[in-house]
C-alpha cells in the first residue's frame, strides 16, 4: 500500500493541484490530510485524486463554513481534532 500524507495547504490551490497530480502518477492508494485546508473550495480539489481521501480538520478549520459539506459531498471521511 502507498499511502500519501498531507498537511497545511492553507487554501494555496496551486500547489494542492500538484500534490494531486504527485499522488495520482505514483498511484497513491489513500491520502491523510492532517488539517488546515482553510476554504471548502480548496478540500473540494482532493475530488481529483484517484483514491480515498481521509483526514482531520485542523485549527484554522473550526470555523470554516462549508467543509464538511464539501467532505460529505465527495465521499472524504473527515474527523474533527479533539
């Protein structure tokens, strides 16, 4: 199993788009976010990804309206950090 591991995008799409074409060449089996995505717009890009995506929303997520939607939308299996 190839397993990707992610973190800290902070809504900086350009480089969310590379990480999803890394992960999708290396034919990534499941990719961890570890949080701070910052914009639902932003976890909406991971919908590129060939494979499962799950993860934890982090501090600068909490008051971030739309992530979990977007997360129930595209299937991602997102926790909230306790």
């Amino acid at each position: 199993m190839i397993l990707g591991v992610v973190s800290d995008t902070h809504n900086r799409v350009f480089n969310v788009e590379k990480i999803i074409d890394i992960f999708n060449s290396n034919n990534v089996d499941k990719v961890i976010h570890t949080g701070d995505i910052t914009q639902a717009k932003t976890l909406g890009r991971f919908a590129r990804l060939n494979c499962p995506l799950l993860g934890v929303f982090g501090n600068n997520d909490l008051k971030e309206e739309g992530l979990e939607a977007v997360s129930l939308e595209n299937g991602f299996d997102f926790r909230s950090r306790v």
